[in-house]
C-alpha cells in the first residue's frame, strides 16, 4: 500500500473525489471556492491518497482567534485551525477515523505553532494532543410529514407556545429571496448578533453574504416594511441546514422575531422533506425547545513548540465550553 499526502493551495485544484469524499456542502469545492474570495485567511488543502486514491481531506485556514473565548477574556492568537472558514458546525477534515488520524499527524508535522481541529465528532485518545468540547449543535431529526403533524406532536405547552408565536396579529411578514438581495442593514444586524455572541469565532463581511451561492436562501421578517431581522439557510442532500442570521433586538421581545425565523427554519425542513434540520450552534435552550436533540462537538489542539504544548495541556479545562444544557421533553410521544 502506498500512502501519499498533498498540499493544495486552491479549491480550484482540488481532486475529482473530493466532493464525494466530503459530503457535507460546506466542505465542497463550490463552497469553498467562495470563501476564498470573499473570507481569504490562507486556506489549503490537505489530501491523503492510497494507492492513488483520495482516502481523505482537510481544509485549513490560519486566523488569529481568542484563545480564552469560552471565557468571555480577550486573547488574540494566530493558529492554524482545521474547519470550515466560517461559522458552521460540521469538522472540516473527513475520511475514516483511521485516515481522519492518519491525516491529523501529518498536519500537525507540518503546521508550525498552534494547531487547531474544530467541531470534531470524536476525539483522540493519543496522550500529547490536548482535547476538549466547544460548543454542542443542535439537529431535530423530521419523522413529520407535514407542518401540522409537527404542531399535533407537540406536548401541550410547547404547541401552546409555538401557536402564540406563529398565530398573533402583529402583521408580520417572512419573505424568502434570493441573497443577492442582502443589504448593508441586514449586515448590521448579523453585527448585532456577533457583538452580542459570548463565544465569537470568524466575524464575515459583507460581501460574503451577499455574494453566496444560490444554494442558499435568504429570510427576511417584516413589519410594516420595516426589517426586523433575517436568516440564511441552505437545503443540500437530505439536510436543512441554519447558516446565519440578524435580528434587532430592540423589536425582538415585543415581536418574537429570533422565535418566528427559528420556527420557519424547521417549517420549511419539513416541508422540503429534509431528515434532518441542523440549526447549528449557540441559542441552546430555544432551539431544544423546538424538538432539537444536541449532538456533542470536540476539539483537540497541538503546539509544534514542546514547552508551550504542555501549557496547553494543563490549561485544557480552561480552552474548553462549559455550559450544561439538557434535552427537552417536547413531543407527546418519544419519536425524536
């Protein structure tokens, strides 16, 4: 058997396999190809070959990031981080678990400083690789066949509640466009929410939203024709998928906007026939309460500097998300 590592430094370039190899949207070439242009922070590829054949891929980009995030402290340092080079939840290396390890040394050999892996499902079990959790996603699994077999399967108090959101007399409006309209106010609501996040990661500009491919799918909610906030989603294979959004919090007790455009996401899963609803990270509690299970995410860091790594080590506690949620019982009957 023969093992062949390769560097890429364009999603151009990219094998043919790698799409299928990757599965997930957001780690394919038309996604990544797009954040090249509009969100460059070094990216490259890595791709592990057996016999000529793509075993597995990595994307990595370099940014520096709070290393104290989860600890609300300011504490910028570059690192090398495996993930998608924006705010989503899938790992950004694939394969096997054995070609995933494989691949994951071989970074970690020829990356210099700190190295990063984010959102990984699983993790290492090697002694020199410092691990822990970030922040849990949460994905509601459709067994409905419609809108309103969703709200029947509700317990009382949460179809009480989704009903009173959904059914008031605010003359509210959701509109779904295409994001080529997406405007500098809605960019300032995406601000908002970022400002407002308690474990920041890559801040977007506006040119990478407005300019994203036609896969995706803007939401806006109205009132009176006054914006009142905004999400993007994206339906690929059998998943639908929350990306990004924006609300004005000043309108947002009064009108449950966040609650209204959260609640359309898993409407039009439903309707889209999707098996999945990934309505991403952050916003636990409310997006449990639509039914969401979490599914536990991980990270692992390593230090190409012996001394620093195991500092790293030692302070992986402190690296890591803390926050205790628990599953709701939302449905009458246990079908989720």
């Amino acid at each position: 058997m023969m093992e062949e590592f390769k560097i890429v430094t364009s999603a151009n370039d990219l094998p043919a396999e790698w799409n299928e190899l990757a599965g997930i949207y957001f780690r394919q070439k038309e996604f990544l190809v797009h954040a090249e242009k509009y969100n460059f922070c070094k990216q490259r590829y890595y791709v592990l070959n057996e016999n000529e054949k793509m075993q597995a891929g990595a994307i990595v980009y370099t940014l520096p990031l709070d290393l104290l995030t989860f600890l609300h402290i300011k504490s910028p340092v570059k690192m090398h981080i495996c993930g998608i080079p924006c705010s989503v939840s899938c790992p950004g290396i694939f394969g096997t678990e054995e070609n995933q390890n494989k691949l994951k040394k071989y970074i970690y050999n020829k990356e210099k400083g700190l190295v990063l892996f984010l959102n990984l499902e699983s993790i290492t079990n090697e002694n020199k690789i410092s691990t822990g959790t970030t922040l849990p996603t949460i994905v509601l699994r459709n067994k409905f066949n419609s809108w309103n077999e969703y709200i029947s399967s509700l317990r009382s108090g949460y179809r009480r509640r989704l009903n009173q959101i959904i059914n008031d007399k605010s003359e509210i409006q959701l509109d779904t466009v295409n994001c080529s309209n997406y405007t500098q106010e809605m960019h300032s609501l995406y601000l908002n929410v970022f400002n407002k996040s308690k474990a920041k990661l890559e801040k977007l500009n506006y040119d990478f939203l407005k300019n994203l491919p036609d896969s995706f799918s803007l939401t806006l909610c109205k009132k009176n024709k006054e914006l009142l906030g905004w999400n993007i989603t994206l339906f690929h294979r059998n998943t639908q998928y929350f990306f990004l959004g924006g609300v004005d919090y000043k309108q947002n007790t009064d009108n449950s906007v966040y609650l209204k455009l959260l609640f359309n996401i898993v409407k039009e899963g439903i309707e889209k026939k999707a098996e999945f609803i990934d309505l991403g990270q952050t916003a636990e509690i409310p997006k449990l309460r639509t039914g969401g299970k979490l599914e536990q995410r991980y990270m692992e860091a390593n230090h190409s500097n012996p001394v620093f790594n195991s500092i790293l080590k030692m302070a992986k506690g402190t690296l890591s998300y803390k926050r205790k949620v628990s599953d709701h019982n939302v449905f009458k009957s246990v079908t989720q």
